[in-house]
C-alpha cells in the first residue's frame, strides 16, 4: 500500500476515492438537517473547502504549485480539445430555448445561491478533483494513447459514480460520465484547468436554471430531445477522436 501512495501514477486516484467518500458522507448527514437555500450555501462552502485542500494536496503529491495549476495558457488547445462537449452544450440550449416556456418558483435567493454561487463552486471543486487530481499521475510515467485512455476513463467513472451515489440510474451515470470525460480530454491535452472550470460552471448554471421551467411542450421540443442519446453519443465520439489525435500528432 506504501509503495502505491508513493507512486504519483496512482497517487491522486486513490486520493480522489477517498475524498469523494468523505465528501458525499459529510453533504448526506447534513442534508438531514437542512434544505434549500441554508442547504445550497452550506454546500457551496464545503466545496470551497475541499477545493482548497484539494489544491493543497496536489502541491504535495505533484509539486504543482497553485499559480502553475490556475493558468490560461493553452488554452487554445483546451477549447479545440474541448469541441465534443461544446457540440453537446450548443446542443443543450437549442433543446432548452425550444420548450422554454416560463419560469416557476425561481426566487432571488435560489438564483444567487443555487443557480450561481453553488455552481460556482462545483465547477472550482470537481473540476479539481475530478479532472486534475485524478489525470495529473498521467504525466508519470510512459505517456502514450493507451495510459491517455485509460485515465479518461477513470475520470469518467470516478465522476459518473459520484452523480448516482444516493440512488443507481444507469442512463445519469452514463451522461455526467461521459461529460466528465469530455473535461478529462480537455485536461489531458492541454493541462488547462480554467476552461473546464468555466464550461462546468456555464453548463451547471443552464441544467439548474432549467429545473424551474415550464416546459411548452410542441413538436420541436419533442424533436430536439428524441435526440438526446444521440447528442451524448457524438460528444464521446468527438471527445475520443481528440484524445486519439493529440496523442498521434505529438508522440506516435
């Protein structure tokens, strides 16, 4: 066990298991006791503070210093990297603005503290978490397609596991696992954390804004989300391809 915590290949990973367990354990015994906005700003914080010793943490392993970690620079590779998801968020708001009808028991206090300041601090923490603690081993070690694979994949579980701990849905697992590989790639490719931050946070701020619509349920609207899975389906494939090729282009 010494010898795996000492491999910075595997470090991060096991870190992130552990992390998420104390994680999804503190936010369900607190749950029984709050609930709406008191619950959305307690949550908000906590993820503040996991973020922090998160950054903290991946000082430790990696050496990765908190200015090295939150930088813009390539990011023009994290945006080209990051096409199969902003195929698939394009794809979200056609779907959303053709069955937008109005919205519903949307307050001040849910916009500010569900809608922005939670989602805020989602994208900040699982971004971390999720995409660079777990990744950051691929850069130990032999760098090739197949580890490149493997971590994204990884990725993609870890965070898909995180959105079906309180009850099993297969087809939930399967859309935030696959948006979590979609960031991995990003991640990989570029060692740029922001723009992922920033997708997540600007994707999270639709799907909650979305949970207070009144849907007008037409034709289009229908149409649109008959293609759902499809949608889905395109930016793993998209997302895949890019792995593939930035691995081809620079070491194959």
């Amino acid at each position: 066990m010494n010898n795996i915590l000492k491999d910075k290949r595997w470090t991060g990973i096991l870190f992130a298991i552990v992390i998420e367990a104390v994680f999804v354990g503190i936010s369900l015994v607190v749950l029984n006791f709050l609930s709406g906005i008191p619950w959305f700003i307690f949550s908000s914080v906590l993820r503040i503070i996991f973020g922090i010793a998160i950054v903290l943490l991946i000082q430790k392993i990696y050496g990765k210093s908190p200015k090295e970690l939150f930088t813009f620079s390539n990011s023009k590779t994290a945006v080209i990297s990051g096409i199969g998801f902003l195929l698939y968020l394009v794809y979200y708001l056609i779907d959303v603005a053709s069955g937008f009808g109005c919205f519903a028991g949307l307050s001040a206090g849910l916009v500010l503290s569900k809608v922005f300041l939670m989602q805020l601090t989602t994208g900040f923490y699982e971004e971390l978490h999720y995409r660079v603690l777990i990744l950051e081993g691929y850069n130990y070690g032999k760098k090739n397609i197949s580890r490149k694979i493997i971590y994204a994949l990884i990725s993609f579980v870890i965070f898909g596991l995180l959105h079906v701990v309180d009850c099993w849905d297969t087809y939930r697992f399967l859309q935030t696992g696959v948006i979590g590989f979609a960031f991995a790639v990003i991640y990989l490719n570029s060692g740029n954390i922001i723009i992922p931050m920033i997708l997540h946070f600007v994707y999270d701020v639709f799907v909650h804004l979305a949970g207070f619509i009144k849907w007008n349920n037409t034709a289009l609207f229908a149409g649109i989300s008959s293609v759902f899975e499809a949608a889905i389906t395109v930016m793993f494939i998209v997302s895949f391809v890019l792995l593939f090729k930035k691995e081809t282009d620079n070491e194959l």
